[in-house]
C-alpha cells in the first residue's frame, strides 16, 4: 500500500516532499500503475520462450518513451530482494512495431537476468531508460554486411536485420552466427523468415559444443571467413558477442569497416590476476574502508562484501556507475591501463584496485 508521510520532524523535510512531480507520480499511480510524468513504466504484454535458457518481453511503454534505432540498448531496472538493480538489454524489435521486444538469456551468476527469466510474467512492471547505443546502421547503406554473433549477442542484430528489411534492402548480408548448440539458437524462426522474405539474407550457424551434421563446428577463424565472404575488405561488419569472441573478430578484420557491440558475461572482466594480500578502499560518503584483493573490478568485489552501487551494463558502455577517485591507483580492465594516483572519475565496473584507494561512494 502507498502512503505519503504526512508528519515530519523537521520543516524542510516536510517541504522536500511536496515535489510537484513526486504528488503526480503518486496520484497517477493510483489510476495505473504504468502512468507517470518521471520514469518510463512499461506493461508486458507477452513473455515468449525462445529456448530454455531465454525468453523475449513484449513490452507497452508509457508516453514518455522517446523512440529508439534498431541495435541500440535499453536501461531496465527490477526490484529484487526490495533492491533496486538496473541492467542494459538490446533491444530485438524494430522501430515503428506497436510494442518493443528485448530478448534476455539466462547468464550464469545473472542476477537480473536469472530473475527475469524465472519471475517475469505477463502483466508485470518494468522501469526503463532511454534508448541509447552507436551499435546502428549508417545513414547511407553499404552493398554488403557481414554480421558476426554469439550467443546473445544476435538481439541488437536481429533488430538491424529487421530494419533492413523494412527498408527494402536491396544489397547483400550473411550471418554467422556462433552458439553452443541447435537448440541454442534464439530467434530462430524470425531470422529464418527474415531471410525466406528477403532472399538477401544468408544465415549460416557455427556451433561450438554439440556438432551437428550439414553444420560447422567450433569457434570464429580465417578459414570461416573465408569460405562465406568473398573479397572480405568489401564488407561492412557488425560484430557482437562474447570478448574472446570480439577480440579474435576484430584481429581477424583488420582493415575492415568494423562496428562491435561488446557482449561481455557478469565476471567475465578481462585482465583477471591472483593476487596475495588485500588493499584497502576507503568509501568517503559511507564513511567505511573495507578490504578487496583487487583480482576482479572494485563493482563485484564490493558487491561481494554486500554494497550494491548504482550499475547498469557492468561492461563499461553505459557509464552509470562512474565515481570520483581521491586517492589510489586503479587498472582499467577494459584497456589494461593503469591510473595514475590523483584525483580522477573512474568506472568502477571495469577497474580494478592496484593499491590503496579512496572512492566517493
């Protein structure tokens, strides 16, 4: 039950609450849970099972959503435990369909996707942010794309792909698409309609764990290039996946126009190192040092000792969680670089403690 605290001990506390926004937040929350004049509230209105590990919402935003480009990224934000916890999921739908889509795989150690995929059902509340993401097509469209994916990673694709169509795409793009196994594959049956409607759309599947007779097997390599591209400079590339996957893509595409959307997994950090001993981090606004081996980023090794700071994509893309460093050194995992000492803001999802820090968190 919502309740507005009417009796304050103190007169500005009294005065901090009447917010004209906070009253209509309120007010029109009784009339439906999904109106607002603050947050984007979205209605799902249909969860679909893609294969057993990922599900796609169908979701009704309200009148404050903005709009968004096919292949760019959303902040969703659940209630879990009575803990607020955002993520950024692309999302798998085209603009101008009647409602957005986002297509959420089951992660290991995902907090928010495991909730999702388990709790999430038809009729619930989801808290969005606006879309955002240079994962999109250019203005003028190339004759050729080769799109590379793994896992996941085909959700922004599949919207792209979507887009082109819509647009009566007249070119040529192939699919390579790397998952573990056949009954890995999500969205298959729209991309395999996209492709039947079109004609210009080759999908060839690579599979990693389970092989499967008439498919290739194993992981991206220059002999796979090859024997689906000809002439590969000619093509433009989009490439989202895992960062092993990522990094051998783009050592592989050198000299190629080459757009990535990294799709990194929670604890994946690259740079990982076993260390001996502890460092201390001192929290300046919590007025609190606690003790962190700096193996992994300060964001899950913070988590780990149960404080929970304001997150989003855990992969140094959405900037969220950035904050202020006093004091220290840290190493930023998403380049492998090592900070100098002073002041400076950092990501705390993808630095790690090299010494003593002092953070303002």
């Amino acid at each position: 039950m919502k309740t507005f605290p009417f009796i304050y001990n103190e007169p500005k506390e009294f005065l901090s609450s009447l917010q004209p926004k906070q009253w209509a937040d309120f007010l029109l929350g009784e009339i439906n849970p999904r109106f607002s004049v603050t947050a984007i509230k979205a209605r799902v209105v249909a969860v679909r099972e893609e294969t057993e590990d990922s599900k796609t919402l169908v979701l009704k935003p309200n009148w404050l959503w903005k709009g968004f480009r096919s292949g760019q990224h959303i902040p969703v934000t659940v209630e879990i435990a009575g803990r607020r916890v955002t993520r950024f999921y692309s999302l798998s739908s085209v603009p101008g369909e009647k409602h957005l889509s986002i297509t959420v795989k089951r992660q290991k150690g995902g907090l928010v996707s495991n909730f999702i995929n388990q709790n999430i059902k038809k009729g619930d509340l989801l808290e969005l942010g606006e879309a955002s993401g240079e994962f999109v097509l250019p203005q003028t469209l190339p004759s050729k794309f080769l799109f590379l994916a793994g896992g996941s990673g085909i959700t922004p694709i599949h919207s792209i792909l979507k887009q082109l169509q819509s647009l009566k795409y007249n070119g040529k793009a192939t699919l390579l698409y790397f998952v573990r196994s056949f009954e890995d594959i999500i969205l298959r049956s729209s991309l395999e309609e996209i492709a039947k409607q079109t004609g210009w759309l080759e999908i060839h599947y690579v599979f990693s764990d389970v092989p499967k007779e008439g498919y290739d097997s194993g992981f991206l390599t220059k002999e796979i290039l090859q024997k689906y591209t000809k002439d590969l400079k000619s093509y433009s590339v989009y490439v989202c996946g895992p960062a092993p996957m990522q990094t051998k893509a783009l050592s592989l595409l050198e000299g190629n126009e080459v757009k990535s959307e990294l799709f990194m997994l929670p604890g994946q950090s690259a740079l990982k190192v076993k260390k001996t001993g502890t460092v201390d981090v001192f929290l300046s606004r919590s007025h609190k040092t606690i003790q962190v081996k700096g193996e992994r980023s300060l964001l899950e090794e913070l988590e780990d000792q149960g404080i929970y700071p304001q997150s989003g994509c855990r992969m140094g893309i959405c900037h969220t969680c950035v904050c202020k460093k006093t004091v220290g050194s840290v190493t930023d995992l998403s380049k492998g670089e090592v900070s100098q000492l002073g002041e400076e803001n950092i990501q705390i999802c993808v630095s790690r403690a090299e010494s003593n820090l002092e953070l303002e968190l």
